[in-house]
C-alpha cells in the first residue's frame, strides 16, 4: 500500500498501464486508490441511468395496440358465438375497459373467425370458453383462466386471448383476468 501511495503522490495523474507504472517505478494502481471520486461511482451511476432510460418503453408492444388504446380509447373484443352466458365474461371486460380507460367494442363470431381477426389485428382481445390444450396456443396468448366451466369431458376454461408479442397489451389484460378470477373466487 506504501509504493501505491507513493505512486499517487508522484504522479498527479492516473497511470494507464503497467508499462506507464514499471517505467515511473511504480505500481498500477486502480482509480479507486489514485484519488477520492475518481469517477467509478460516476460511471456505475450513469450506467444504471443509460440502463433504466432504455428500459422506459418495457414491455414493447410492436403492433402498438396499447398506444392505439390509448389514442382512441377503444379496443375491440370478440365474443365466441356459443360461449357459455357468464357473468365473469362481461366482468372481465369492464375490468379491461377500466384498466385501459377505453370503452369496448363488441363482435360476435366464431372462434377460428375470430382468431383470423385478431391475428390480422382487425380486433384486440377474444374471449371464450377455451379446451386448456387449445390448437391455437402456439399461434396467440391465453390469458389466466376466468372461470372453469363444467360439464364437459375435457373441462372449458372462460379466457381472454391476445395477439402474440403485444406485452403491454397482454399485461393489463392478464392483470385484469386475475382479478376478475379472484372476484369470482372469493363469491
């Protein structure tokens, strides 16, 4: 510690290398022991900064959805025709609507129909009695189940489907599922 503080109180500057320390006859001695402050902190501080600024976008919804929710304060829901009548369903759209301070515009079609649209972005959120092994779940995301409806072999789950990679879209609409799941729980 004694040659690295006779590094220090000889040389004003910084020495860079070990060449520049063995031709001074001295040691490399890192910033943090050549001076209070040497701008370590500095750096670490405007790191995290660059950092937290790049993640201001996060989640990115590449087709905009929630920016275009956002603009015009609609989104479009399509309603599977023949989908059980559930009071979950109609809570779980108001609770979108609520969470994205956008009214809902409602469509009622089939599934495969239904799952063209949202995959042509001509809607934003299906919802539907779903088999939880649907073929459709590598093509959309399924949001929490809602609801497990009885009285079929393989038990139909009440859910809201999403376009795949629209995170911001499918985060409010997952937050909305589960607290319409525990609303309806705790009835």
């Amino acid at each position: 510690m004694a040659s690295a503080a006779r590094v220090s109180a000889s040389f004003p500057y910084r020495v860079h290398s070990w060449l520049e320390a063995k031709q001074h006859g001295g040691l490399l001695v890192p910033p943090t022991m050549q001076e209070k402050g040497s701008g370590t902190m500095k750096g670490a501080v405007v790191g995290m900064m660059m950092l937290v600024a790049g993640c201001d976008g996060l989640p990115r919804d590449p087709a905009h959805t929630s920016t275009r929710i956002e603009e015009t304060r609609r989104f479009d829901v399509g309603l599977v025709s023949g989908t059980p009548e559930s009071p979950d369903a109609r809570r779980l759209v108001a609770e979108v609507e609520r969470r994205a301070h956008a009214r809902a515009r409602i469509h009622e079609a089939t599934g495969d129909r239904l799952f063209g649209d949202l995959e042509a972005g001509k809607i934003d959120l299906v919802v539907g009695a779903f088999a939880r092994d649907s073929a459709w779940k590598t093509d959309v995301t399924f949001g929490p189940a809602v609801q497990t409806l009885p009285g079929s072999a393989a038990p139909l789950e009440l859910k809201a489907v999403m376009r795949n990679g629209e995170n911001r879209w499918i985060m409010l609409v997952e937050r909305a599922s589960r607290a319409v799941s525990a609303e309806a729980r705790a009835q």
